[in-house]
C-alpha cells in the first residue's frame, strides 16, 4: 500500500491524513470523518483543488500511482469534492475498469444479467460524460447483453473516432480529464458564482474503490436519513434497491424495499436486521460527530455494509429549525449554533403559507413582492366587492390601481391584495405586511380595467371578476388558476429557536402596530413594545370615517371641536385596549399623520354619499373637497403641519391617550405613553407641539387628579430633521427614524409611483437595490448617521430607533446596531425574522471579538 506522504496534491484518506474542505473539498473531508469514526468506508483517494486545476491544465498526476492503494484491477468511482456542495459540481462517474476482461469475471461471478447491465452501463456513462458523445446513440436496452454492448462499442468506435478504452489507466485519467475540464467551463462557472461561489472556487476529486451493490447474497444500494426532510420530525426514512448501484434506488420508477417494518411489503429491517441496526448506530454517530443531521449512501455487498458517503440533509425551513433546536437540545451543538444555523428569512416560509415547489406555475403578471405568502381566490376589482365575497365566506382577490384608506376593508376583506401602482413603501404594501396578507404592488405587465373588471395579460390573455388566480407575494407573481400550497408552520421549536435568540440579541425588536389584531400579532412574536402605531388607521372604520369626514368639514373651531369630541371617546378605548394586549411592554403613539383628503371620497358616487350624510349639497361637498386637495399632498399638509395648522387634532389625541393612561393605572398597569410627532423639519414645531401637549397634561391632571408620565419623541423622516437632529433632541426624549418618508425625500423619489420604473432602474445598474426595500446605507443611511450622531450629542440618553418598513430587514439592522440604535420596529410578521437577524448579527461579533 502506497504511504500517503508518497502523493502529491492527492492523498489516500485516513483518519490521520492532513485535510480540510478548503483543499480537498466538503465530501472528501466528510469522508474522512467517516473514516474516523470506524465507518465501513471503501478505500479513497482525495484530489485537491490544485491537482484537479493542474488536470484540467493538462498535467495528469501518474495514474498508476494513483490506482495503488485499491488493489488489482479494481473498479472505480469518482465523485466531485466541491468547497460547497451548493456549488455542484460534475456528475459522478461508477464503475472506472470495466473492461471485456473484467466483464468476462463478472459474469462467472455475478451471471450474464447483472455483468451485461454494468458494462453497457458504464460504456453509455463514458460515452456521454466523458466521450461527449450523443446520448441518443447509447440508449440503455431493457436487457443488456452481449450483442447490445457490442453494439454499443461499434458506436463508440465509430462517433468518437477511437475504440472504448479497455486500459483502466487510460479510462480513469479520461474521467478524470473531463471532470476537472467541466468545472472550468462557462456555464458551470457562471451557474456556481450565480449561487455565491468565488470567481476561483475550486474543485476537489475522490476516487472511490466501487461497492458494486450487486452479488449473488444479498447486495443493493440505498439512501437512509433519520428525520423528515420537510417536517424535521425523526423518522427513519430513504429507500434500498437490490442489486442496483449509486443512486439508483431514488428513481421513482424502482421497485425499492422499505427501510423499517412495513405492512405493504419486504424491509430491510426484517431482512438484514443486523445491517439495518448498523445503519442506525452510523447514523446516530454521524449526527453526534459530524454535528448535522446527515443522508447516507450505502451500499451492502454480499451481506456487508459500506457507508460510500454522507451530505447534510437538505430541508425544508420547517425542518431546518426543528433540526437545530433538537441538535442543541440533545447538546450535540451548543444553543449559539442552533441560532446561526437557521437562515432568518427562511422564517418566512414558516410564517405564511406558500406555494408548493412543486407546484405547476402560470404566471399572468409580476411586480414588486410587498408581503409574502400566497392565497387563492376570485379576483374582485373593488374593496365593496371583496367585503361582498367575504360577506359570502368566498375567498377573493383584491385588484386595485392602487390602494387608498377607503380600501381598507376591502383588504380585510381580500385573501391577497395586488395594486398596478405602488411601491415597497405605499400604501398597499404598509398595510398588506401589517396584516399579513400577501401583497404585490406595481405590477406593469397587464392592462387593468377597473370600470370593465377585466385584466388582460402582456400574452393577450384576458382574466374577469370571479376567476380564479393565486397570488405568490414571496415571488411577487400573479399565478393562473389555483395551486397547490404550503401551510405556514409555526410550532413550538419556532418558539424555542427565538426564545434562545432573545438571549444573544443586543438591539431591541418592537412592532409596527395600528389595531388591537396587529398588536396581538405583535405580542404572539415577543415583540418588545409597540414602535409605532398609526394613529390614522384608527379612524378608517366606517363609524370614525364619518365623524372625520364631519370634522374636516367644520366651519369653525368650535364645531371641530365637537366633532372631535365624538372621536374622543373612541380613540380612548383604541389606546386602551393597546395598552391592555401590551401588558405594560412600550407603545409609542404616532399624532396624526396623513393629508386630510385621504378621508375624503375621490369618486362623484361617493361625494354624494357624504352630501345626504352631511346635508350639504353636492357642489358644496365637491368644492371642499377641492380645497383640501393637494398638488403635492406628501409634501404637503400632513404630519406635524396639521398639528400646527389644526392642533384640536393633536389635542384631541393626547388627551385620549392620557386618559387611557390614567384608566390603564386603575386597572394596575404602569404605562409610560410615548407620543411621536410626524413629520417634523424644524425645531420650532416641536417646541409649539409639545407646549400645547403639556397643557392637555395638566388640564387632564388637575380634572381627574391623577398623575402620569409620558415621553414625547420625534419622528426623523424629512432630511433637514436628521441635519438637525441635535436641536430637535432638545425637546425630544426620543427620535424614531422614518426611512419610508426620509427615503422618498432623500431621493426625491415617490414611494407610491416608484414601483413603475424601480425594476428598469435596478437593472440598469442606476440603484444596486430598491431604496424602498433595502436600506440605501450610502445616502439615506449617512443622514440616519447623522442625524443619530447629533442627537445623541445633544442629549446622551435620546432614545434612538427606526421604524420605516426597512426595520425588519437584516442589513438595517446590521446598520442601526453599528450606529448604535437602541431597537427596530418592523411590521409584526417580521419581528421574529428580525429578532434571529438581530441575534445572529450579535452571535458573529463575539465571535469575530474571540478570535482577535
Ligand atoms: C416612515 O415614513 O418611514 C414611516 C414609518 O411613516 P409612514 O410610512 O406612515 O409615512
Ligand atoms: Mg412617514
């Protein structure tokens, strides 16, 4: 046997052999693994990435060296050895030395059938993968025999110009050839660095002494793993094929034995009980030592068992988390670990129901994927219709150019909601994630009639009200018909996962939350607080819609006020009931926030519906509402201009905030409110703003004699706020970050019409991302710096924090750690992403912090 330190850039592998997967790649340092822990492993060759470049180079290691240690005219396989088997890689070649002579052996060993079958195999694998010959002039016959293969080696004489090699020497340094040469090719190239590989990934190779899986006692191949790949559950599951070889026993088509006792017929465990128990016992070692719930290959021959290789059993999310949790529950890993193996926005895929992978997909539009998740249902072209449908317990789909408050029952209503206009930030998509319903906006490729209820697709096809289609909102796809879906599946190891999470995290998570169901969500995803609760979406329901709608129309400040004295009571109970589901965790209460003729009707049916409900005449309605309407509303009277402008409103909602306050304290909750003013760009408004919140303060003290504290804080959204941020901490004991609004500005991009050219912008290269979606850290992300750094300059104890939709993501968070945010809020349904990202971010750093 040839001593290992006699191979150069090849290596026999043993326990002992000097060998990473950064050399040799990950299958032949798993190998050894297996080798070490006594696993009945067929003698192997490893061949580093150098050898393998030099191959593909033209310099062929001596091949009778490397045919050494397997004895006389062995048979061979080669599988490739990739750094990361996501990589791939070429396919494997069995069965390298077969040959007439060793043909004519087999057949006295093995018989006619079982011999024939392996040569005219091999010479149909040699022909395509390493010949490159026509795969159609290698057809396998149904039985294999001597006139067969010899027509088969006519073919390969006469296609490749040459007779099919009879020399092992000359086959495994083919094999070899073609296998190092596939990996330096184009389009393998441009696949793995497609899936993250470096530009000089390199290829390992291992030879393997073949176990033929074939023998005259029992002989076969199989696939064993111990858990469900989808559900993570333990189970013992995979499939075993008698005299067959590699990976044969998976196709569908095969006769395969079952692996545990099955009524429906033979098993290896009653078979084979000791090899069965074998595989279990290597089973549970490799789980124990190679630290990862793994997949076997086996093969058994004659009787005996060989372990020919493990990978990492691929998965679902859903099992992903459940492996992790039960390999640090059985202290196999440590519970840091089990945090960092699972990928935070495979939680998605937890959260929400999808579509099946394996679904038949017929995608009629696409845009912007808003919120994830997938639901079925008819399409209805109006928020009425949907409430229709829903009325009739039919799921539907909610189509709208774009979303306006007026669609928010339409959209409680709706299974999914998809919008022509729009943004990551617009209206649609803000709302679609809160509620967790799966959203796609901006969608360009279809022509939308609302007035015909008729959409018509960029293939001519046309789709009406009540046919069915299948929103993906993870893929951003509109889908023909129904498919089959994914339940989302929460369970307790989810739970469990996050609970450990929780312990590593150094930035805090809170939510956006607007109603008592988002607030529940929240509470259900361990959020710390509420971050910021859109006092506006409070008055979207149609009872509170009516007395806004009053309000906006008063003549004078006194019939405002009364007005405003009937939403009173109402916003009362809302913010009670948050502070309830809070439990006394934070809840920051933003002021009112949008231009005001979001409340008004656009359409002539609905501003006579609000001339009979206000008895004003018609032309009188349209003139008003003319008035508040804007050329520019965003930039318009919206946010804190409206709390200088109108401040009753402001009054109002202190003043049941503070109440709530108060009614929160006798029932024994302790709740320090904090209130956000919107919008702000200039000192002064905040001063103005907060004087007059003080006066409701006092005035509610001394009526009621009770006490309370509250904090009042900033929303940082335009760009002069962030400038200014150290004049404004003056007057604010915390400043939240509004990305949406500070990135639309920073741009001068509207995050409502945005969605319509973002696609052709990201493809030309003009943004790497879109802004609304991913934090632009260069722009936007200088002025969070700043405004973060002049804050805290001016007031050391500011509490900082973002709650624009990048909150949940994981490189915002990586940011606002770094710059030294106290927490994020994001939409409920991203909490949990946010709290594993959060954690792991904090996981890498101690890690980084050990090793230097
Ligand atoms: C923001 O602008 O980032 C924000 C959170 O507020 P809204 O989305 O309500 O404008
Ligand atoms: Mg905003």
């Amino acid at each position: 046997m040839q001593k290992h330190s006699d191979f150069k850039d090849f290596t026999l592998i043993t326990p002992t052999a000097a060998m990473s997967a950064d050399t040799y790649g990950g299958r032949a340092k798993c190998l050894q693994r297996l080798i070490r822990l006594e696993m009945p492993v067929p003698t192997t060759i490893a061949l580093s990435f150098a050898c393998v470049k030099g191959i593909a180079a033209g310099q062929m290691p001596e091949t009778s060296v490397l045919l050494s240690p397997f004895g006389q005219s062995p048979l061979l396989s080669v599988r490739p050895s990739s750094q990361d088997k996501d990589w791939g890689g070429p396919s494997a070649i069995l069965n390298i030395g077969m040959n007439d002579a060793r043909h004519v052996e087999l057949i006295n060993r093995l018989g006619d059938p079982l011999a024939d079958r392996l040569y005219q195999r091999f010479i149909r694998s040699y022909a395509i993968h390493v010949a490159r010959l026509d795969p159609d002039d290698f057809e396998l016959p149904e039985t294999p025999n001597r006139d067969t293969i010899k027509a088969a080696l006519d073919a390969f004489d006469s296609e490749a110009g040459t007779p099919f090699p009879q020399n092992p020497q000359v086959q495994l340094a083919e094999v070899l050839r073609s296998m190092a040469r596939a990996w330096e090719g184009t389009t393998a190239r441009l696949l793995r660095q497609a899936k993250g590989a470096p530009a000089d990934a390199g290829l390992g190779l291992v030879i393997q002494s073949m176990a033929l899986g074939l023998g005259k006692a029992e002989s076969g191949s199989g696939v064993i793993q111990f858990v469900d790949e989808i559900t993570g559950e333990p189970l013992v599951k995979g499939r075993y094929l008698p005299q067959s070889q590699g990976r044969d026993a998976l196709q569908a088509d095969m006769p395969s034995m079952y692996l545990t006792k099955d009524s429906r017929g033979a098993s290896l465990e009653e078979k084979l009980p000791n090899v069965f128990g074998d595989l279990l016992r290597h089973g549970a070692q490799g789980r124990q030592f190679l630290r990862e719930e793994m997949q076997m290959e086996f093969c058994i021959q004659d009787g005996e068992l060989l372990i020919l290789d493990s990978v990492r059993l691929p998965r679902s999310s859903q099992a992903a988390v459940r492996i992790a949790v039960a390999l640090a529950d059985d202290g196999v890993i440590a519970q840091p670990e089990a945090v960092l193996r699972v990928e935070p926005r495979a939680l998605n895929e937890l959260l929400h129901r999808q579509v099946a992978s394996t679904a038949t997909r017929d995608p009629i539009a696409r845009g912007i994927p808003a919120s994830p998740g997938a639901a079925c249902g008819k399409l209805v072209f109006s928020g009425t219709d949907a409430q229709a449908h829903a009325a009739q317990e039919e799921a539907c789909i909610l189509v709208r150019p774009e979303t306006t408050p007026e669609d928010i029952r339409g959209m409680h209503a709706a299974q999914a909601v998809v919008t022509e206009r729009g943004g990551m930030t617009s209206h649609a998509a803000v709302i679609g994630r809160g509620l967790g319903l799966p959203c796609i906006v901006g969608v360009s490729n279809w022509t939308l009639d609302v007035g015909a209820k008729t959409i018509t697709t960029a293939d001519g096809r046309v789709f009406s009200e009540g046919d069915l289609v299948t929103v993906d909102g993870t893929k951003g796809e509109v889908l023909a018909g129904q498919v089959p879906m994914r339940e989302a599946a929460l369970d307790n190891t989810f739970q469990t996962l996050l609970g450990w999470a929780d312990q590593f995290r150094d930035i805090g998570v809170r939510a956006n939350a607007d109603t008592p169901a988002d607030a529940v969500t929240a509470r259900n995803f361990a959020a710390e607080g509420i971050g910021l609760c859109r006092t506006e979406h409070m008055f979207f329901e149609a009872d509170r819609m009516s007395v806004m709608r009053e309000m906006i129309f008063a003549d004078s400040p006194e019939d405002r006020k009364a007005s405003l004295d009937r939403l009173l009571p109402m916003q009362r109970a809302d913010f009670l009931q948050l502070f309830d589901i809070m439990q006394g965790l934070p809840v920051c209460i933003r002021l009112f926030d949008p231009p005001l003729h979001e409340f008004l009707p656009s359409s002539r049916e609905g501003m006579r519906e609000l001339a009979e409900a206000l008895d004003l005449a018609l032309s009188d309605v349209t003139r008003r509402v003319e008035a508040v309407s804007e050329f520019n509303p965003m930039l318009g009277m919206r946010g804190v201009r409206l709390g200088l402008t109108i401040p009753e409103i402001y009054d109002v909602q202190s003043r049941a905030i503070f109440e709530a306050t108060i009614a929160a304290a006798r029932k024994g909750m302790v709740i320090v409110p904090e209130i956000m003013i919107p919008l702000v760009s200039a000192k002064r408004e905040v001063e103005i703003v907060k004087k007059r919140i003080e006066a409701v303060a006092a005035a509610v003290r001394t009526e009621t004699g009770a006490d309370f504290d509250f904090k009042l804080g900033v929303m940082v959204e335009t760009p002069r706020a962030a400038l200014r941020a150290g004049d404004i901490a003056q007057h604010a004991t915390f400043l939240s970050f509004g990305t949406n609004d500070l990135t639309q500005m920073t741009y001068g991009l509207s995050r409502d019409d945005a969605g319509r050219f973002m696609s052709s912008y990201v493809q030309q290269g003009v943004y790497p991302e879109d802004p609304f979606h991913t934090l632009d850290k260069d722009g936007v992300g200088e002025l969070l710096q700043i405004g973060a750094e002049r804050g805290r300059a001016a007031r050391a104890d500011v509490t900082l924090s973002i709650c624009g939709e990048h909150g949940g993501t994981e490189d915002s968070i990586q940011f606002c750690r770094a710059a030294g945010f106290d927490y994020v809020s994001c939409s409920p349904f991203r909490v949990p992403v946010a709290r594993l990202a959060a954690a792991q971010l904090a996981l890498r750093d101690s890690l980084k912090d050990r090793k230097t």
